[in-house]
C-alpha cells in the first residue's frame, strides 16, 4: 500500500514539476525572442577577442571597426582612408611628423568626449609589452615604438607619440611611411576607452555598455550564437549610419551559410572561408555572387624550433612535393593563383621573386641529403588547421597524401576551434600550421613585415637578421626602385632560401549578397565593407 | 499441439531451446543473415584488394580507400560503384572501410564494457551486502556522469599525454592508432553500467541456490563457484546485453565521429562519411550518393544488431517458454 501511495504522490508532483517547467520554458521563449534586426551578416569564426589590441582575425577586425574608430576610417567603396576621429592633419615636409586634429564632435557613446590623451593611451597600449598584441609591429614606424615594445626602453614619454592639447596629437616616425594613414585605420589602432579599461581591467568588453567611439554600440555577445550591435546615435556621422541594428553570425561551415543565405536568414556573407567550394562552378555565374581580386595568401607555417622542421632542407621538400596546381584546380576553384610567393601580384611598384616550385624529385633528394632518404625515420609530425569551413580540412588531406607519396613521410591531422588554434600558434607549440595573410595596406611591407624576428605575427621561431637589416634600409629608402629591390631580396630570402612558411595560393576573393535587396556593399582588394553604409533596401 | 512441443524439450538443452526459438523469430533471423552478410563484406575489402587477388575480381571491388585522383565527385559509374568524394577517392572502399572501423570499435568496446561490467556486476551480486550497497552506489552515480561528455574529456585529456608516450615506445604508424585505441577504450569504459546491473541481478538471485550451496559445502572455492558455476548461467542474458551494446557503441563513435572528434582524416568511419555527405546538402546541388550509402549502411547495420538483440533476448527469456 504504501509504495503505491508513494507512487501517486510521485505523479502527482510530476505533474506539478511538468506544469511549471512547462511555464518557464513559455516565459523563457518569451523573453528570449528578441526583434529581428535590420541586417544579418554572416561573418566567419567566432571573434578571438573584440578587444582592438588583442585581435589578429580579419573577421573580429570587421566587427571591431563597428564599434571602434581610429584617427582615420575606410572609405567604403575603395577601402582608402579617409578622416575619422581626426577632421584633419599636417604632414612635415620631410614626411615624418604628423599632426592629427580630433573632431570636436568626437565623443564616445556614454557622452564624453574623445581626448588626445585617449589616443596615446590607445596606442601605448598596442606597444606595452605587457599586452602582448601580437600586431604592435603597425606602430614600430613610430619613433621608439619597436623599442619601447620590446622593453628595450621603458619611459613611454620618449615614444614618438604626444598629446599637444586635449584635441592635437603628434605623431614622429622613423621613416617617411607612405601608407601610415592606411595603417591609422586599422582595427587595431582604433581608439578604445582609457576609463572603461581603467576600471574594468581585462573584462571592460563584458561591462555594459561598452563605450564605443565607432558608428555601432555593442548590444549582445553571446558565445557562437551572434554578436547584435545596434547605431551609436553619438556618433559624429551618426546621420550616414544607414542600419540601426545588426547581427553578426559567426558561422564555421560553407554550406550552413550557404543555407542560411538562400533561405533568407542572412543577409551577407563576406567570409573567405564561406564559399562553398564544391558550388562554386554554379555559384559564379549568378549575379548575387561577387567574385574580386584579394589581397591574401593562404600559406602554411613551420615551426623552425622544432625537429626536423630547423632543417632548411627539410622544409624546402616538403615545399617542393605539393602539387598547388592540383589544390586550386580540385579543392578552393574560385579562380585562385597558384603562389610560390608570399605576395600577391597587384600591389603598386613590386614584383615577387620567384620562389620554390614543384619538382618532387628535388624534394626526395633534398630529403634524403637532410637524413631521411625515402622518409625513413621521418618522426611523426602534426599539421594544425582551424575548423572554419571545409577547405583546411580538405587542404590537409591533399598534402598529407602528396607527402606520403612522393616523400614517404606521415603526417597527422589535428582540427582546432579558432581561439584554441590562435593560442598553439603563439605558443609555438605545433609542427606545421595552416595560415593566411590579408594585407592591411597597399605596400608589400604588410606581408614582409610579419616575418621580422619581433613581429608579433611571426609565430615561426624564424628569426633572421640579414632579413631584417634588408627590411629595415628597405622601410627607409625613399627610392622606389631601390626599395623593391631590397624588398625583393628579402622576400627571396624568406620563400626561396630559408623557407620557414610554404605559400600555396593567392586568394580569389568571394562574396554573396544581393545587390537588388543590399545597398552600400562595395567590392574593393582588401574586401572591407564599413557597416555604417551597409542597408536593406 | 502443445503436448508434442513439450515432449521435445525434455531432450533439449536451454540453449538449443533458446536456438529454435531465435530461428523461428523471422525478422530476427533475416537481420542475423543481413548482419553476417554485412560482416563478410566489410571484411571482404582489403582482401579484395590485395595485388594477387586483384586481378579477378572487377576493379570497382580492388580501389583503395585513400588515393586520391583526379575524378572529383564523380557520379556512380562502373570503375566506381557509388561515385568518388571532393579528392577523387572512391566511396565504394570508403564506405567499407568506415563500416569496419565503426563495427570494429562496436565490437572491441562492447568486449571492454564485457569485461568490466561482467566483472564488477558478477562481484557485486556474489559479495552481497554493503560491499554490493557500496558497488552498486558508484554505478549510480556514474550512471549521471552524461556518457559523451565524459568520452569527449577523456579523449581530449590523456590523447596529447599518450600521444608522446606511444610515439617513444612504439613506432610512428602506431600513434597514428592511437585515436581508435582512444575511441576503443572510452566508449567500452562508459557503457558497463547497464552490463553490470543486469549481472549483478542474476548472480543475486542464483547465489543462494541450492547447487550453489551444494558445491560451497564441497569445499569450492569462491572463484571457482563464481566462474564455474554461476558466469555460465548468466551467459544468456550476457549475449542479448553484448548484441545491445554492440549498437549504441557504434552510434556513440558515428555521433562523435561526426562531430570531428573521433576517427581523424584521412581515416574514415560512418560518422565522419555521413558528416562528409551531411556537408553536401544544400538547395542547389546534392551529391545523393555521398550522402545515402554511408547513412543506409549504418541504418541497416544498427536495425539488424538492434532485432537480433532482441530476438536473442526473447529466445532466452525463460518466462516466454509457455507461450
């Protein structure tokens, strides 16, 4: 009797829990339904960080852009830059000096305004060794910078940066830099609040509201669910902000955003990554499909501090055993170049020199000159890939088969979420790494430089001072030609004689959004699209 | 009718009486015939392709599951029965070998869940009281333990550890095994439980017959009762449990498979083949023969694993035997 007393009871009570789980899921449903926004854009991986120095990936610098805005912005159609926080500047004669003057309507998104001070300490910020932005190399143009990054010198008022009043900033390099107002606009020397982080610390991106300096204020993150941001309304050019809300997606896999596209859930997708390969013969030749010239390499690392990678004969055959041709005929078909250098053709007064090709026999004697003929004792050793989209992947296999039958060597796959993969990669802890490089300005130094034994971005162990001693009379030579030509030398240096990174091809760039529904989108080398111009028509 | 079927079992063991009942069972029959068919296919493929038989067998049966080639997805044809994938492999061997590393990690986990589960349940039930309490508690309790999550965290906490390990002790080729060792020993570690009750059950209630005590008063000793006597009358109810386990081992590793986290390219089970397939659906053009072989291979094979468990358990469920 009483178990089945106990029995009753115990329905009895599951109908109540039922009755109110059933209610709080109603009210939960309820409250988590929020309006639709205005634009959905598909964006690529899930951002590393939106915090501007901490950032390398090109998919967080677009979101960063949004919400932060440096001395200068990108125009939207050709992606040149333009004023910013700074109406306006002076450039010396000689090329060194510059003068920035803020806008007087510039103010962050809680209503104070944005100082001088801010921008030092923006800036200082990229070069404290203490933040370790792996893209403080943008500001080792500045007088002191590289220094100061690498705690060589330790007082930061000798850094080539001031704040001559509350609204001037003045800026000395070491050389006369071109493209230093290209490299102003960049995510990462957008301008970020000194009192957020001051009283936040690490975790002023969680502290809301963010105060934004840019056309967009962060509204929700949640992790691999979407990234809502909605119009700074205290922007200074809040009255061209054509979309008040937008949501990010991050998405990993071509076909999920393929889907998400032609079933109306997404607006945009400016992914490189998210073209969906296997489609692209079909997708072409649709008018919503916007092929361009990128300016990207996608390449591979080695990790020189690393047996039998240290080898530079080592390296040079594995480089010498891939068949690019067949990876871009069979796997990425968007048009892509075969490269066996690491800059892209297009850029203005360079030219690559050439670099290793495919000659497997080479390879195999290389090999076995470096003590591994026909792969034996070859250790095992891992490739790392991101699982962005299908491509890595894909990329992986075809060389782990091509090494395995021209050299006889084993290779091991290994498939890292993008945070997790960044980390490895920094830490030097992998054998061989799937990477790619967007140039960040018009000039050949933005691939070149990564290489320079501190760049941040190196993430090779290679360290080579005859490579940078040629990039550094390069950066201060103001002959053209002269200049190429030491680029050059070290590029031939990098690709050809040591070979710590193999190119494999030149992006062809690929975007899907429909022109008849999408205004403001424009196709441009560097394939940055300002959100603030972006609108549903 | 009935006098006739009971004057036979007097001359039948409860074994051959559990055999005729399976037989007359159809469906449970014609999935042990589909299964054994399923088996020696998947065993069929690297004997097919060996280079001395390759020769009379017709040369969609002999490609091999890695090499890649120029003919990218190309539709089912003659040189390949069920078409190629984005390298140019052919699906045909893929397929088979995916099936026999998924069957392979059914089988040799659902062998690991054997040995512990039997053990510990078999234990449990013999020793009785609070050690059975004590025994039977930690089962609760890693019943809560959600099975995946656990696989996933084993997986991804000792492989870079063991890793380094295998490759000092043994051979490069042999890490490369390493992950399937992984899936072998993760997947069999989480599935006992169910095992170890059921045993557990029966030894409770065999451990106080009479032949127990019978042979308890002859001087046995506690292993030899144990593995002597009571093991072989649980062996039934361990087969249709074996034949259960079997296919929700085999789903686990399609499920984390799938995911990217069991078998690694260029290797290939069920899961990472249907993931594959899974990749090619959209509105504009379906590769149908990516897709459709692996999913209808491990549908069949689960299906059939699944009616044969249950086939077996009815033939040799005591209580069905006046029916």
């Amino acid at each position: 009797m009483s178990v089945f007393k106990l029995r009753r009871q115990a329905g009895r009570l599951s109908y109540k829990v039922a009755f109110v789980a059933i209610l709080v899921l109603t009210f939960t449903a309820c409250v988590q339904k929020e309006p639709p926004a205005d634009l959905v854009i598909i964006n690529g991986p899930e951002p590393e960080s939106l915090d501007p120095a901490l950032t390398t990936g090109q998919a967080d610098g677009r979101i960063i852009l949004s919400l932060f805005e440096g001395l200068t912005r990108y125009k939207a159609d050709t992606a040149l830059p333009e004023p910013g926080l700074a109406e306006r500047w002076d450039i010396s004669e000689d090329g060194r000096t510059y003068i920035f003057y803020l806008r007087t309507n510039a103010v962050w998104s809680a209503g104070e305004p944005i100082a001088a001070e801010d921008v030092v300490y923006s800036w200082r910020r990229i070069l404290d060794p203490a933040i370790a932005c792996e893209y403080s190399s943008l500001l080792f143009y500045i007088k002191n910078g590289e220094e100061f990054a690498i705690g060589k010198i330790k007082d930061p008022s000798l850094l080539g940066l001031r704040a001559l009043d509350a609204q001037t900033v003045q800026v000395n390099l070491n050389n006369p830099t071109p493209f230093f107002l290209d490299i102003c606009a960049y995510p990462t020397l957008c301008i970020v609040p000194r009192h957020a982080i001051n009283k936040s610390g690490d975790r002023w991106l969680t502290a809301y509201p963010v105060p934004s300096s840019g056309a967009y204020e962060l509204e929700t993150w949640r992790l691999n669910d979407k990234i809502r941001v909605r119009k700074n309304p205290r922007y200074w050019d809040a009255a061209n902000t054509r979309s008040s809300v937008v949501d990010l997606l991050p998405c990993l896999s071509a076909s999920t955003a393929l889907n998400l596209y032609e079933t109306g859930q997404a607006d945009i997708v400016w992914d490189k990554e998210l073209a969906p390969t296997e489609l692209i013969d079909i997708l072409k030749k649709r008018p919503d499909f916007h092929g361009f010239d990128y300016l990207g390499t996608y390449f591979f690392r080695f990790n020189v501090t690393r047996k039998p990678f240290d080898d530079v004969r080592v390296r040079k055959a594995l480089a010498m055993a891939i068949d690019k041709e067949r990876i871009v005929g069979k796997i990425t078909r968007a048009g892509e170049k075969v490269a066996h250098s690491l800059v892209p053709p297009g850029l203005p007064d360079y030219a690559s020199p050439p670099g290793l090709e495919y000659d497997p026999a080479e390879a195999r004697r290389l090999l076995a000159e470096a003590g591994f003929p026909g792969g034996n004792n070859f250790p095992l050793f891992h490739y790392l890939y991101n699982n962005t989209g299908r491509n890595h992947e894909q990329i992986a296999v075809e060389l782990q088969e091509m090494w395995r039958r021209e050299l006889g060597i084993h290779m091991e796959l290994r498939k890292l979420e993008w945070k997790v993969y960044f980390r490895a990669q920094n830490m030097l802890d992998y054998d061989l790494c799937r990477s790619s490089w967007i140039g960040d300005y018009n000039d050949a130094s933005t691939f070149l430089d990564v290489f320079l034994s501190n760049n941040g971005n190196n993430r090779t162990g290679w360290k080579n001072t005859q490579y940078d001693s040629l990039l550094r009379r390069a950066n201060a030579q103001r002959d053209v030609a002269e200049r190429a030509k030491l680029l050059q030398a070290a590029e031939k240096l990098l690709v050809r004689d040591e070979a710590p990174i193999v190119p494999v091809y030149i992006y062809a760039g690929f975007e899907y959004y429909d022109t008849n529904k999408i205004e403001g989108v424009f196709s441009n080398m560097r394939s940055e699209h300002p959100l603030r111009t972006i609108r549903k028509k | 009718m009935s006098e006739v079927r009971q004057v036979e079992h007097v001359h039948l063991s409860p074994n051959q009486r559990a055999w005729r009942r399976f037989k007359s069972n159809r469906i449970a029959a014609v999935s042990g015939a589909l299964l054994i068919a399923l088996v020696l296919i998947v065993m069929a493929g690297p004997i097919l392709s060996r280079p001395t038989i390759r020769n009379y067998v017709p040369a969609a049966l002999a490609q091999s599951p890695l090499a890649l080639s120029d003919l990218q997805f190309g539709a089912p044809s003659g040189e390949h029965w069920l078409g190629t994938d984005v390298h140019g492999r052919d699906l045909l061997s893929r397929v088979l070998y995916g099936a026999r590393i998924s069957l392979l990690v059914g089988i040799v986990g659902a062998g690991v869940s054997l040995v512990i589960g039997v053990l510990w349940g078999a234990l449990a039930g013999y020793l009785a009281g609070r050690w059975d309490s004590i025994m039977m508690r930690i089962v609760d309790i890693l019943y809560t333990v959600p099975s995946i999550i656990f696989v996933i965290l084993l997986i991804s906490a000792w492989e870079a550890v063991l890793k380094d390990q295998m490759a000092r002790a043994f051979s490069a080729e042999m890490v490369a095994r390493a992950r399937l060792i992984f899936l072998f020993v993760g997947l069999g570690a989480v599935s006992w439980l169910t095992m170890a009750r059921i045993v557990r059950g029966e030894v409770l209630s065999l451990r106080t017959r009479n032949f127990i005590d019978a042979s308890r008063a002859l001087g046995a000793s506690h292993a030899r009762i144990l593995f002597r006597h009571i093991l072989p009358n649980v062996s039934g109810v361990i087969i249709v449990y074996l034949t259960l386990t079997v296919p929700s081992i085999v789903l686990h590793e399609s499920f984390l498979s799938y995911l990217g986290l069991g078998i690694q390219p260029p290797q290939a089970s069920l899961g990472s083949l249907i993931a594959e397939g899974a990749a090619q659906i959209n509105p504009i053009r379906v590769y149908w023969w990516m897709i459709i072989p692996p999913c209808g291979f491990l549908a069949a094979t689960l299906l059939a694993l699944n009616f044969v468990g249950d086939g077996l358990r009815d033939a040799f469920d005591a209580r069905l035997e006046s029916r």
